[in-house]
C-alpha cells in the first residue's frame, strides 16, 4: 500500500537543475540587515572568507514575474554584501521554485563541529594554506590545527551521531578520554538530555568506570578531583530543576506558540502579503520570518537574540 501511494507521489524539486549568474545590482532583498550586521564577527568572517576562498555556497534567489531579469533574493542577504564590499558585480544563483523566503530561514541549521571538521580537512587536502583558512574563518592557526585533529580518537560511531548536533570543541576532549563503547553511551545520552554541554560532558566522563577510560599519553593531564565531581553533580541537578521546572506549563504555552507560528506561516504563505511586507515594511517581514520559524522554545529564543 505504501509502494503503491510513493508511485503516485509527485517529488517536487526545490531548485532549478541550473544555476545562474545575475549581476548583483539585479537582486532585490527580501529583508533588511540589522543595524551593526556588518560590525559583527560574524560578518567579518563571512567577508573574509569570502575574500580569501571564494563564495561556498550560493546564494537562493526567485523570478520577479513582474520585471524580467530581476530576481528576489531569498537567502544569502550576509554573502552578497560581502560580495557588494568586495567590489563583486556579478555572482552565481540557486534559482527557487518556491519564492518564500521564509522557506529556506526556517531550515538553515548552524554549522557543527564535526562539519566544521570535515570543512577544514578538506580545504587542507585541497592544498589552502592553514594561514588562509585562519583569515577566512577568524581564527588563529593553532586553532584550525586543532579543529583538524578534532575527530582523532574519536570513534566513527560516536562521530556519526553526533555529526549534526551543536557540540563545542571541548566536548571531543572529554570523548577522546573515553573508550570507544563508552564514546558512543555518552554521545547517545546527549542525544537523549538535548544537552550537548561541556559541564554534561565532563558530568560523564566523570561518572565514566575506570576500566572504559583511555589512559592518555600525555603526562600533564589532571585527573578529576572529588570536589570536581560534587562541583558537577551539583550542576547537573540544578539543570535537572530547571526542567522540571517547565514541565508543568510547557504544554500550553507550546500550544500557544504553535497556533502563532501557524498564523503567521499562512501570512507568510500568501505572497501578495510577502511583497506588500517587502515594500513597506521590511522591518516587519524579517520579524515574521523569525516567527514562523520557530519550531520549539529553543528557536523561539535564539530567534529573540
């Protein structure tokens, strides 16, 4: 039955087989920049790896039906300015089939480590000098020699299901002190909690049995104390307060938030709405977008800050 109903299932495709180059004075944004955007690191990351590697991915643009050769820019609004400060005319463009910005915001995902990892790796394969890497990414060369080493030790289990997951760097230090098995329960009690910690990592590897631990090499390293452990208990029972804190109100006020999201989606949803908003109130649309993006409490807060 579910073969039969898959046959008969129409796969549209999100984007044109092709892309395009479209001059740059030829785009029209779909929302504006934050007052202090190009101020910000995360800017002058953008621009300078934009400046030293080249443009990564393209930007996501959509037909104007109603001026030929003009499109809306659906997303990349941070790429095309670099590309604007640079003195860039032109840049090549995923074409939409779907012209609802809000589309693409709702499923950008930050960069993890472990993408970020394998960026790294594959830039110094490809030849880039780890000095160039550091300028386009903002770091030193210290840090992308150690980003480059993140996953050693690491078991590919471990790596595999955390690949997607908003790790810091310093969580890989516990793993790597933990036998493969061990590596794997840990990355899988994360998972579980939602709580990709450094506190929660070291939580674990300190309640870790001595006979799944990996004696390191390196001499200088501190062993755990006992106040370190009760210092971490500690935390992690008031981390476990603060949830159940929320448990009682976390149903309706879900509720609430999800009825408001679905509102503004069927706004957004309308695109004589999208352009009037585009028109005449940028400011307003780039709010909804945040809105209608939000698919827990935890979007609903990184869309405030």
């Amino acid at each position: 039955m579910i073969e039969a109903e898959d046959k008969g299932r129409d796969v549209k495709l999100s984007f044109e087989r092709q892309s395009i180059v479209v001059a740059i004075s030829q785009l029209v944004p779909l929302k504006t920049l934050r007052a202090g955007m190009k101020e910000s690191r995360k800017y002058a990351q953008i621009l300078g790896s934009v400046r030293a590697i080249g443009l990564v991915e393209a930007p996501a643009v959509a037909p104007d039906p109603k001026h030929p050769g003009r499109y809306f820019l659906l997303d990349g609004h941070l790429r095309v300015e670099a590309l604007k400060d640079l003195g860039i005319q032109e840049v090549e463009c995923l074409v939409s089939t779907d012209d609802e910005t809000y589309t693409y915001n709702k499923r950008i995902n930050r960069l993890a480590a472990v993408q970020e990892h394998r960026m790294i790796t594959r830039a110094i394969e490809r030849g880039v000098p780890e000095e160039r890497l550091a300028e386009a990414l903002g770091l030193d060369a210290v840090s992308i020699r150690r980003r480059a080493r993140m996953l050693k030790g690491i078991c590919p289990d471990a790596v595999d299901l955390l690949k997607d997951s908003p790790c810091p760097f310093s969580v890989f230090d516990m793993l790597r002190r933990m036998a493969p098995i061990r590596q794997v329960e840990a990355a899988e009690l994360m998972i579980g909690q939602n709580n990709y910690t450094a506190v929660f990592a070291k939580v674990l590897l300190a309640t870790t049995p001595p006979k799944l631990l990996v004696v390191l090499r390196k001499k200088n390293v501190d062993s755990v104390t006992a106040d370190q452990i009760a210092r971490m208990e500690r935390e992690l029972l008031s981390l476990q307060t603060q949830v159940k804190s929320v448990e009682d109100s976390y149903g309706i006020d879900n509720l609430q938030l999800m009825v408001t999201c679905g509102y503004v989606r069927k706004l957004l949803a309308n695109g004589r709405i999208v352009r009037w908003l585009t028109q005449h109130r940028p400011e307003y649309l780039t709010e909804f977008q945040s809105i209608a993006g939000i698919e827990s409490f935890g979007d609903a807060k990184s869309a405030a800050e």
